[in-house]
C-alpha cells in the first residue's frame, strides 16, 4: 500500500531525496516548492519501500492502512496533487554541496538559534574545519519551534530531535542568552569570526493602522502564542478571557492555531507543554465563540490545506463558515480549500469557530479597553495581483473584549547592518549581504515572512553555498581571535546548560503526567543551566562554546 504525507508536513524535504523512485513532490527545485503547502506522496509510482518515513523529522508520513480516521482526507489530498503532473525524472535531482579547497580552520558565529540557524550551523558542519557558536538572546533555542508551534501540534515539534543530532556535532557551540546588539556588538563578532550568519527571523508584527488598535484588548495573536507557549517575554502577560466572544482578524495558520486553542477544551490541553499560567487561564476561560475576520473570500484564504483539514476533523469543535463557496479559485489548492469548507459539519453544543469572508475591520471600538470592533463589508475586485478587498458603506459591530491581530509579520533593523524598510529584509543576494564580506543572513530577514519549518533548509544550503564560495575567493578576513572572547562566553548558557535545562522540564512533566513543564523565568533558566547533570559518575563536559583567547 503507498504512503502518504499528512498534516504535521514542516516540507524540510528531507524525505523528497529519500525516496528512490522520485514519487514525493514538489522538489525543492521545482517552481512550486516555494509555495505548495506541504509536499505530497504519488501513489501511483510510490512502491511502499518506506524510505521516506525514517527520513521524515516530524512523523509525518504514514502508510495509508495506519492512517487515523481524521487523517484519511490526506490520501485524497496526495492523489490529487499528482493527478495532473508531469511524469517526473527517476531520480529527483541532488544540489552538490560547495566543498572547502583547503582544511584550515573556520570559525563562524550565527545569530538565531531557531530553524533557520540550525539548518543553517548543520549546512556549515557538513565541511570539514568548522567551528560553528550559535548565539540567541533568550536561554532556550529553537525559536518558533518552541515558542511558535501549537501544543496540540506535538508531531510538529518533534522536529527537536533533528536539531539536537545538529547539536552533537563536532564543532557545535551555544551561547544562549547573548543580545547580539546590546550584550555584544556586530562590530565585535567581525572581529572575532570568519563569518557571522544572522537568522533572527521577523519579530515585528504587522499592524492594522486602525482607529483604537492600541487600546488594552487589542493585541497581537504572536503575543498570545508566546504567553500560552511559556516564553520568559511574555510569561506575565494577561489576557481578558471572561468575554463569550474573541475576534481576530486575519485567517493564516497562526490565526487557526489561536482559535483552536480557544476553543480546546483545556482538559485536553493538560497533558501537553503548554505553560502553566495558560492552562490555568483557559480553565477560567468564558470563551465559547471564536470570530476569523477575512477581509476577501474563502477561494483566497491564507490558512494552509493541511490544516483546516486537521480543523474540520475535530468532532469537539463546532466551524461555521460565512463566505461564498460557490466562488471560482484560481488554483487547485485553493478550490480544494474550499471544498474542505463546505465539508464543515454542525455540531451542537461545542464552542465555536466562525469563518467569516469578506469582512475588513476598520475599528476597534472601547474608550479605555475594548469592547468590540467595527467591520465594513468587502467587495472582491480582480487586480493584476490576483483579487483585493475593497470597503463597502455596509458597517457592522461585533461585541469582544479581546481582539487578536494576525496580519502578518515585519524583520526589524539590526545594528551595523543595511536594511530594506520597504520589503522588511537585510537586503541581500542569495544570502550574501551587500558589501558587507563575511556576512550573511538566512531565513525570514533574508527572504521574508513567507514558508514552513523545512523551508529554511533550502534557504540555508544556499547562503551556506554562497559563503564557501567566498571562502574559496578569499573575499572573508580573517579575525582577529577566534571565538567569542571568554568573559563575555562566561556570561552564557552553553549546550550543556541548555541540555540541563530540558531535562529539568522533562522531570517535572514526568511527574506531572505531561510532555514537560516549561521553565518561564529567565534566572531559574540560568540557575538550573549552572547545575551538573545528577547522573553517578559523570562529569559535566567542557563548555561547548568556542572561547577566545
């Protein structure tokens, strides 16, 4: 029987060249690997072998008799992706990785210890020489991965295991809790590697430009996926959750990770990581409705195929949908988006998630919190971009106390760096940053918020590709010392710390009957990471941090 991919799908790719028949597509050399949704398994030329599934990093693919009944959609969704494509090569091609011409040794710091950085320090590792210190400001690594991804998204973060196999590497370092920009300057890291390579992603969220948006009540849905995630930011951040009634405005994955959340019963969340602080609140919880505001309609949703897929498959949670389905989309994907819409089933008594098209905000209504927002009804007009939301005199307010935005998300300037304000990136050519030799950038400040988990895989083969080339040009100088210079290395967590840190979260999960317990505070972090692994007759290794003279 073949196999098939589903939605846990983070399109790392690793799987594509795994397979020996080429049966796993989009490549990442193929025009619409960029922008397909996940990659997807033909049945046809798939033979069963199973290659793919020891490949995968998240457990996403499954041979389709082992399938869940909420994941049996996603044999469909595979068939249908192949059902029009070209018959491919018999192997998919292999981009050659840019050796070294030499053995002499490299340092390089890379700034960003989520995806991007690590795929981009496992690039780096595959060449021989290489010493590689991955710096992040907070104590803990794997950005989004950790702060990002939904609790009752588990699979997804099982992509952990990759990164801790990049971890144990030779010549892998960490120095977490490091501010690049006010613990340690750009100028400083130039002068002490070969290379610095920045991954810091996107941080600042995009805003409305609305009357009362910044009324209390009205906030970011990052900010709130941070606060029920356990990040030491936001960990004391409070949400007002005694309302019936929350809207947010916008409709990607994060808006239906947030939504979902709401409406979980938090009985079911209790055995995930989920912070403390949020479980306690969402018990609390008043919510019964959750309102997705659109502004254009169901044929132009951001949300991904995967995951109002998952969505539509929980009996627990009543989806109303309030858009034209009868509307013509302009690809597959999308009239397959819509197809899953109009497969939402009624379900009596459930809290409740609303769909709702062609709806702009144009206000936040309260005078000194929130209490509710107003819409304007939308018309769709085709434009050389594809179709835009325009406002109509049809005015609507819809009563809230919480208000979470999810628009989308800006990069943010970086010390001693040039930056595109326009496009929100370093700017760049292939992940080389303008003349500026020995530095470059990979992930969202290189290309923008656009891709999933694995895309910064491909993203960071080729900045990595693009800084051997230099090496191979002579085009980097070389520092003055190598690896960060001792006090300030001191002053971090290491891989170690780092290690003593998860165990310690495990322990108390164990005990708690969960996944883990996550640490919040930013001291404890730093006082846990100081403690020697209590196992009999093992030392704590060497600090595995490059230090400099």
């Amino acid at each position: 029987m073949p196999h098939v991919v589903t939605q846990p799908c983070c399109a790392d790719a690793s799987c594509v060249f795994a397979c020996p028949v080429n049966a796993i597509h989009p490549t990442p050399d193929e025009p619409d690997f960029a922008s397909a949704d996940m990659v997807y398994i033909d049945p046809v030329s798939c033979v069963d072998c199973g290659a793919c599934v020891g490949a995968c990093p998240v457990g996403a693919i499954k041979a389709d008799h082992k399938l869940t009944v909420d994941e049996l959609p996603f044999i469909e969704l595979n068939r249908l992706f192949h059902e029009n494509r070209p018959t491919p090569p018999v192997q998919a091609p292999v981009t050659p990785v840019v050796g070294r011409a030499d053995d002499l040794p490299l340092s390089v710091a890379v700034v960003g210890a989520g995806p991007a950085g690590l795929y981009a320090a496992d690039e780096l590792l595959k060449r021989p020489g290489v010493e590689v210190t991955v710096i992040d400001r907070l104590p803990t690594p794997y950005g989004l991965v950790r702060a990002g991804v939904a609790p009752d998204h588990p699979e997804t973060r099982t992509i952990d295991r990759l990164f801790g196999m990049i971890e144990e590497q030779d010549g892998f370092g960490y120095a977490l809790g490091l501010d690049v920009g006010i613990d340690v300057s750009h100028e400083e890291l130039a002068q002490h590697f070969d290379a610095v390579v920045y991954a810091t992603g996107a941080s600042r969220d995009r805003t409305m430009d609305i009357p009362g948006e910044s009324l209390p009540g009205s906030v970011t849905a990052t900010d709130f996926v941070a606060w029920y995630n356990g990040h030491p930011d936001h960990a004391d951040d409070l949400f007002d959750l005694s309302h019936e009634r929350v809207v947010i405005v916008g409709n990607g994955n994060v808006a239906l990770d947030v939504a979902r959340i709401l409406a979980t019963d938090p009985e079911l969340l209790a055995g995930t990581d989920i912070a403390d602080h949020a479980l306690e609140a969402l018990r609390r919880s008043s919510v019964r409705e959750v309102v997705i505001l659109a502004r254009r309609g169901p044929a132009q949703s951001a949300f991904t195929l995967p995951e109002i897929t998952g969505l539509l498959s929980r009996n627990d949670i009543d989806v109303v949908v309030e858009g034209d389905l009868d509307a013509v989309a302009s690809s597959l994907m999308d009239q397959q988006k819509i197809e899953a819409l109009r497969s939402a089933a009624p379900r009596s008594g459930a809290r409740r998630i609303v769909l709702r098209y062609q709806a702009m905000p144009v206000q936040i209504l309260g005078d000194e919190v929130t209490t509710g927002i107003r819409i304007a009804q939308t018309r769709l007009e085709a434009d050389g971009d594809g179709v835009r939301a325009v406002a109509t005199d049809q005015i609507e307010d819809i009563a809230t106390g919480l208000v979470l935005r999810s628009v989308g998300y800006r990069g943010v300037p970086l010390a001693g760096l040039p930056f595109d304000d326009a496009r929100a990136v370093v700017p760049n050519d292939q992940g080389r940053v303008a003349d500026m030799p020995g530095v470059y950038v990979v992930g969202w400040i290189k290309r923008g918020p656009n891709g999933f988990i694995g895309t910064n895989k491909t993203c960071a083969a080729e900045t990595i590709d693009r800084l051997f080339e230099d090496v191979h040009h002579g085009l980097l100088s070389a520092p003055s010392k190598r690896g960060l210079p001792q006090a300030v290395a001191e002053r971090t967590i290491d891989l170690d710390g780092w290690r003593q840190i998860e165990r310690w979260e495990r322990r108390l999960g164990l005990a708690d009957g969960r996944i883990r317990v996550r640490l919040t505070d930013r001291d404890q972090m730093r006082r846990v990471a100081a403690v020697s692994p209590d196992v009999p007759g093992r030392e704590r290794r060497r600090r595995r941090v490059i230090l400099g003279a």
